[in-house]
C-alpha cells in the first residue's frame, strides 16, 4: 500500500467557511470530493482540515481510487504566494485585535477572510 506522506505535500486549494447558524468554520478541500471538515475556531478548522485530508486520502490509497491533482486554472509558477498591501492604522489594529480574540496570527486571520470572500465571490 502506498503511504500518504507524498500526498500530504500537495498543496490541495482550502475554503474555509463561516458557519453563520452554528458558529465555527466549516472547510473543504474541492479537489478531493467528500473531503470536509469542521472546527470552532479557524485554528481548529484548519488543523481538522489536515486530519480529514490524510483520512481521505488513506482511504482513497486503500479503496484504490485515483487521487487527482489539484485544479489550476493557470500556471501558479507566476506566482509567490506574497504580496504587499497597505491598510490604515484603524483597519491594522482592527484585524489584530480580531486574530488575537481568533488565537491565530494576523496572517492567518486575514488569509481567512480574503478566503472567506473569495469563496463568496465565486459561489
């Protein structure tokens, strides 16, 4: 049987979604069908995320079902993953204090929310 290390590495695209009824974050890898998961806070979202992507993934190896590739629309090579922006004092301090209450860094919290909009644009 193969091992799911090598699969863990793929950077598989990650929504993370509010749950607007029942609190907490709902996540979803879409290019492995199935492959949800929930946390209370984005930091436990994302670690379950990990957790249900190596089930899926065991699973999948045992069942023999093919584990396909990540979706790109384009190639990502043009991309760093970086960029710089420039926000107001107001808005900084805001997102802080929000990661701090959140228990996650600000990058984490503000990957969250451009996450969170990008999803609901694309919905």
């Amino acid at each position: 049987m193969k091992k799911t290390d090598p699969y863990m590495d793929i950077p598989y695209r990650l929504e993370i979604i509010p749950d607007i009824e029942e609190g907490g974050y709902a996540v979803r890898y879409p290019d492995l069908p199935g492959c949800i998961s929930s946390g209370d806070t984005i930091e436990e979202a994302l670690k379950n995320a990990e957790d249900a992507k190596a089930a899926w993934i065991k699973a999948a190896l045992e069942d023999g079902v093919k584990i396909p590739e990540p979706k790109n629309d384009e190639d990502l090579s043009d991309y760093s993953g970086q960029f710089k922006l420039r926000i107001p004092k107001s808005l900084h301090r805001s997102l802080s204090l929000h990661a701090k209450e959140e228990g996650i860094s600000m990058n984490q919290y503000c990957l969250y929310l451009l996450t969170k909009n990008d999803s609901e644009q694309t919905a």
